[in-house]
C-alpha cells in the first residue's frame, strides 16, 4: 500500500535546510554518520527523532510519526542514509537534471572520472567550499573516482540550498 507523502512537514524541514545554505544536506548527513554508532546505515525511530532535533528541525510527535511511517517502507522500525536524505531532500527538477546532465558530459566520456582529472578544471575562486570539502561529500566511497551516480547524488544533494535554477 502506497503512503502519503506528509507534504508539509517535508516542506518545514527542506526550507530549514535550505534557510542553512549549501550545508543544509551536507550536516544532515554528517548527523546520521554520527548517530549510526554501529554503522550499519540504519536509525531507529527514536534516534531518528533525535537526529533531527540536532539538525534543527522541531517536529511535533504526530509530524515526526507521520513522517517516520512514509520513510519506513517495510515498516522494520529502521531508516536508511539512503531512505531519510533522499526522501527529505526530493528529487532534482528536471532542468537541473539535464543541466548536471550536460556538465557530466562535458566532464567525462565514460562511466567515472578521476578526482585528479576533476581538481584540475575545479575553479576554487567561484564556490564557496574547497576541492577537498566537496569531494568529501562527492566521493561516496573514497576511491577517488567520482561516478555518474556519485556526481548527481551530490547535486541533489546541494539543491534543496537553492530557490531559483
């Protein structure tokens, strides 16, 4: 059976992280790395709850219970990494889809490419955190290659910071 989105309280939290700026997501998910303290990219309800208190976000009980039930799918009291930022952030609007789309493109002619090859067109000058903070959060599996997946997780993931394409 399919869930409602609960709408609002989604809308309450990504205007929170977007009121943070670029490092809205980026805390949200330092906080659930902090709190899986057996790292097996899993919370439950309770820690849940706490991780978004940390973050900022002050949910009523039935807007956090709510909000619990439609991010756990299989109803096994846990939430992934995967499950809650992806669910909180959204989906990237297809015109900055296709704008990452096109840069990605023009980045490489493969499936990845090297944080070597990518630190040597980064222009530090006109962004706000360094090659190093960034491919902190874009290399999700440290093995300095960045993947199609990798680079547009990132973007999704920076979106919600910004209102207008």
């Amino acid at each position: 059976m399919a869930r409602e989105p609960p709408h609002a309280t989604l809308l309450k939290i990504r205007n929170s992280l977007k009121a943070k700026g670029l490092t809205g997501v980026k805390q949200l998910i330092s906080l659930f790395k902090e709190f899986d303290t057996n790292a097996d990219d899993r919370l439950d309800h309770h820690e849940v709850s706490w991780l978004l208190k940390q973050n900022g976000h002050m949910l009523s009980e039935a807007e956090f219970d709510a909000l619990f039930r439609y991010f756990d799918k299989n109803g096994d009291g846990h939430i992934s990494a995967n499950e809650l930022i992806k669910g909180i952030r959204g989906d990237l609007p297809a015109i900055r889809q296709s704008a990452v789309n096109e840069v990605w493109m023009k980045l490489t002619k493969g499936d990845e490419i090297a944080v070597k090859d990518l630190e040597s067109i980064y222009k530090s000058k006109n962004v706000s955190e360094s090659f190093a903070d960034v491919m902190e959060i874009m290399d999700h599996n440290h093995n300095d290659k960045i993947c199609f997946h990798e680079f547009v997780d990132y973007y999704n993931n920076i979106s919600p910071s910004f209102a207008n394409d």
